[in-house]
C-alpha cells in the first residue's frame, strides 16, 4: 500500500486517496486541497494511494464525565479511533458542581483542537427523589442555553413530566426553542401515543430505546434513534437493523464509555459491526458522521469544499483501520497513536460526606421470615427488574446471601451527613469483599455493594477519604482504590494511566467473584432513578414505574 504521509507545507498540503462522498454516494480517487485548516478544493484523478479519506466520526451523545477522564485527556484516545467530535452532555458534573461544573468542562474542552459540543442538562437534579450537589432551574437553563458553547437542550429525562405539562419542564423546553436549539430526549419504554406525546414537545432525538418496536414507535412520532453502544448499556444488536429500514434517522452513540473500552475502540467499532452485517456503507457512515453535524447544526467538516478539514484515512473497507486523524487540518493521531498534547488540569469538586461506622449498614428484619424487594441487575442493560425474595436473616438482620447472589447495596450522601439507604440487589456475583463508587448517576452519591458490612463500609470510606472515586475492598483491611478528583467523577491522570488504573480495580473484582463485563458501570446505574424499574437512591429504595418510594421488606 502507498503512504498516507500528505505534502505539507506551512500553510496547506494535499493528501490523496479514495475518497467517500457520503452525499453523492460514490467513492472515487481524489486530491484534497487544505489551507488553514480549510478544505479548498477535492480534485477527482485518474488513481490514488490504496487508502480511504471519509469524514471523521461524531458521537451523538456521550457524557464524557463517564470515561472518567476530563475532555483534553478524552480527545487524546478518542482521536486514534477517527472520532473528532462529540455531542457531549454535562448532566454528570453539573449534578455535584452546577454551572461552575459546566463551565468547567467548556474551559478544558477549549484546550484540545477536539471539537467538543456541549448541552444545557435539562433535569439537575434528575428527581427530587435524592440528593444532588446543585440545582440548575429554567432559567439557569435559559441563561447556559443563550451560551454560544451551548449547543442543545440535553436528554429531558424527566418525561412524567413531559407528558404532565409540569410547568418547569416545560419552561426549559421552551427555552430551548426560543433559541432554536434542538431538545434530547430520554424516555425508555415509551411506546405508541404516548412516544407520540413525548416527541410533540419538541423532543428530536433518544438514546434509550432498548426494542426495535420502541424505536419504531419513536420514529413514527418523528424522532431520531441514537443506538447506543456504551460500556454497560448495549443497545445496537436490538436496534442495527434500523439501518437498514430507516437509515436517515440513525445516529450511534455511546452514552457512557470507561476508559478501558476507550482505549480499545469508540464510533468505529460500530461501523465495522455494521459494515460486517452487510448494512449500506453510505448509511453505516451516514449515521456515524453525517447525522449528528446536520441534526445539531455543528460545525464539523463533511469533506466538502469549504469544510473544515476533520477527515480520517483508513486502510480499507474491511479492517477499517484508522491510519490518520486530521482535526481543523492538524494531523491528531496517526497509526494509533494520539498526537495530542497533555494538559494539565485542576480539579473541581462538591463532598461533604463523614466516615461511617460498619453498623450504618445494618438492616434490622420487621419479621421472623422476611420476604425482601430486590434489584435485579442485568448484564447490558440500565433497566432492572424488581424481585421479590425470602431473606436471609441472622440475629434479628437482613444480611447478604452470596450464595443466593442476593447482596446489600447502599448509597451514602455525599452532599451532607445523611442515615445511610441500603437495600438488597442480585446479579453482581460477589462471593466476598465489596465495590463502591463516587460514579452513580444521577446525583453521583456514594454507591457501595458487597458481601458483609465491614467490606462496603471500607470501600465507601476509602473513597470518603479520597472525596471521590472507585474502590474494591477485598476485606474491610485490604481496599485498593482510583482517586477521581475532579467532582469524584474524573482523573487528573492521562487516559492511557487511568485506563491501567481502572483495569487494575476491574481485576480485582473478578477475583471477589463478579462476572459482569463492566461492574463499576453496572453499578453506577443502579442509582438512576429514572429508569424503571427498581432502583436505589440516597433516601431510600425507588419504584421507578410508580415513580415513588418503596419499602425494603414487605
């Protein structure tokens, strides 16, 4: 094969190849001219070097805070697999910081030639159901959507809401289109007039369709699918087959992505999936390049005269290998390798939480053979299913039974000092020892599981001690743990150190018996209040179909 090494001079340089034209669907031998960064003429020739050029890859939706890097430190692994966008919602950090922490992620993103677009979070809190570090209302929301960084209204997870007129949802909504910027949308489950209701707010896109008869539905009421492929929550076997019936309302995203899988692929892995499915190539890469800038109105280059010069070349249309990454014209990764610089960043934080005693934990049994409420975890999915299951008692507690998989789960506020919320979950695998993590969406409180309570009161207090992120406690004596001190969600750390840190922790807990791909992303969902349909928040175990508390034992 030819070199892909283009002729650069100070100001331009031309490099050749066959190039995908994702809007006249047709691939042909080209020369692209680019001066400062812009792309100034695509000239079709007779041959070219054995490579591809095809306009880079854009994730449509991802909360960034979730690889558990700051964004300069993402951009720099997300670059050597040919993504050089992000449609980025700050929901996460805006949870425990509030404006300063939005404004934090738009400081940092500015550092990285990467093209970050951020979102106003539309529900901070998520619910009034737990305790969250900040509280964004309309017009705060008005106020960051009158931002030029400000690019969409984020995921409106609110959707009871929605569907209820509540008077502040519907305030930012509408904020949002007096500034005509698209809404997001999140509402799993929806299906019919109700999907239908849902999107006639307003609402563009979601991300949490988990059925291809929800996304039909969906797509019926007028809104765009974004098939997710996250790190827990893996939609795309379900929904793929989207490209193929409606390929123009299509985009992939991940969502939340650790950063050991960062590391390993992002956006062209989906591509790849679909490609080896036999899906269209103009549609895979339709969904995974063209949509997202069209549908957000962002200002990415789709390798046309007078584009910004974002492009990436790959080897060819089967390993689709991504040889070279180009940003604004700048080569940015090249053979898998990032040439982004570091930065250094500070960090930001909100954590009030006090050392707690082994017996905040305990659950007293209301009866001599208790039946318990537990949460079913499923592997690849941020939905769960509500149990109902005799407990194991011993001297009048409810305690774990690991050989049953039933185990205690608590969530500790980190905002203030607060009684500790346990309940009782099955699926993690635990044999013995615990997990726990500052990473638990929405509100990102302490969320700790394990087999007995000296193990999840050491690994929450690790992280008590370190005001913020991840710990596996192999007994109350032996807790190793990654430091996040950037709001207890982020590294300080580069992504290729905290993608070794965060291997090592999942190493570990496969050594405590856990056989779910990514537990601590597991684990950081089993808080989210707003997928049914039982979960577990600071103030006690929630119904999600019910939208309403619940007791442990009934």
């Amino acid at each position: 094969m030819e070199t892909a090494t283009p002729e650069i001079t100070e100001r331009s340089f031309t490099i050749s190849g066959k190039l995908i034209d994702l809007f006249q669907r047709r691939t042909y031998p080209a020369e692209i001219t680019v001066e400062k960064g812009i792309i100034t003429a695509i000239t079709e020739i007779e041959t070219a070097p054995d490579q591809y050029i095809l306009p880079g890859f854009v994730d449509a939706h991802i909360h960034i805070e979730s690889s558990m890097l700051v964004p300069t430190a993402f951009a720099q692994i997300a670059v050597i697999h040919g993504t050089v966008a992000t449609v980025s919602d700050p929901h996460e950090i805006a949870n425990v910081n509030g404006l300063k922490g939005v404004q934090y992620m738009i400081d940092n993103s500015k550092l990285s030639q990467f093209k970050f677009f951020f979102g106003a979070p539309s529900c901070v809190p998520a619910t009034n159901f737990e305790s969250a570090g900040a509280t964004l209302d309309a017009s705060a929301v008005e106020e960051l959507l009158r931002s030029p960084d400000i690019w969409y209204l984020s995921e409106m997870m609110n959707y009871p809401g929605v569907l209820h007129n509540d008077p502040e949802v519907m305030a930012k909504i509408e904020a949002a289109k007096r500034v005509g910027k698209p809404i997001d949308g999140h509402a799993p489950g929806l299906k019919g007039d109700v999907a239908a209701r849902y999107a006639a707010a307003g609402i563009s896109t979601d991300h949490e369709c988990f059925t291809l008869d929800e996304a039909l539905d969906k797509i019926k009421a007028g809104m765009h699918i974004l098939i997710r492929e996250g790190s827990a929550a893996r939609n795309y076997e379900a929904l793929a087959d989207l490209l193929r019936s409606h390929p123009d309302k299509v985009m992939f995203c991940s969502d939340d992505k650790h950063p050991d899988e960062l590391l390993l692929y992002h956006i062209n892995s989906l591509v790849k999936r679909s490609l080896n499915k036999g899906y269209d190539l103009y549609d895979v890469l339709s969904a995974a390049c063209v949509h997202p800038v069209l549908h957000y109105k962002l200002p990415v280059g789709l390798l046309r005269e007078k584009d910004a010069a974002d492009f990436i070349v790959v080897n060819n249309l089967e390993n689709f290998d991504i040889l070279q990454t180009y940003i604004n014209g700048q080569l940015v990764a090249e053979q898998g390798r990032s040439l982004l610089p570091d930065v250094t960043a500070k960090p930001i934080n909100n954590f009030h939480a006090h050392k707690q005693d082994a017996g905040a934990f305990k659950v007293k049994a209301r009866s001599a053979a208790p039946v318990i409420k537990v949460i079913e975890a499923i592997e690849g999915q941020l939905i769960t299913k509500a149990l109902q299951l005799p407990a194991k008692v011993e001297d009048a507690y409810i305690v774990s039974d690991p050989d049953r998989d039933i185990l205690k789960v608590a969530v500790i506020n980190r905002y203030a000092n607060a009684p500790v919320a346990v309940a009782f979950i099955k699926n993690f695998g635990l044999t013995h020892g615990a997990l726990a993590s500052t990473v638990a969406h929405d509100c990102h409180n302490i969320i700790s599981v394990g087999v007995d309570d000296d193990s999840i009161c050491a690994a929450a207090n690790a992280l008590i001690y370190h005001q913020g992120g991840l710990a596996v406690a192999r007994n109350s004596a032996d807790v190793t743990c990654m430091p996040l001190p950037v709001a207890g969600l982020m590294s300080l750390e580069n992504g290729y150190d905290a993608a070794a840190a965060y291997t090592k922790l999942n190493d570990i807990t496969r050594e405590l018996g856990t056989a779910l791909h990514a537990p601590f992303m597991t684990l950081s969902f089993m808080a989210l209040l707003v997928i049914p349909s039982l979960k577990l928040s600071d103030k006690g175990l929630f119904d999600g179909e019910k939208f309403e508390f619940t007791s442990v034992e009934i």
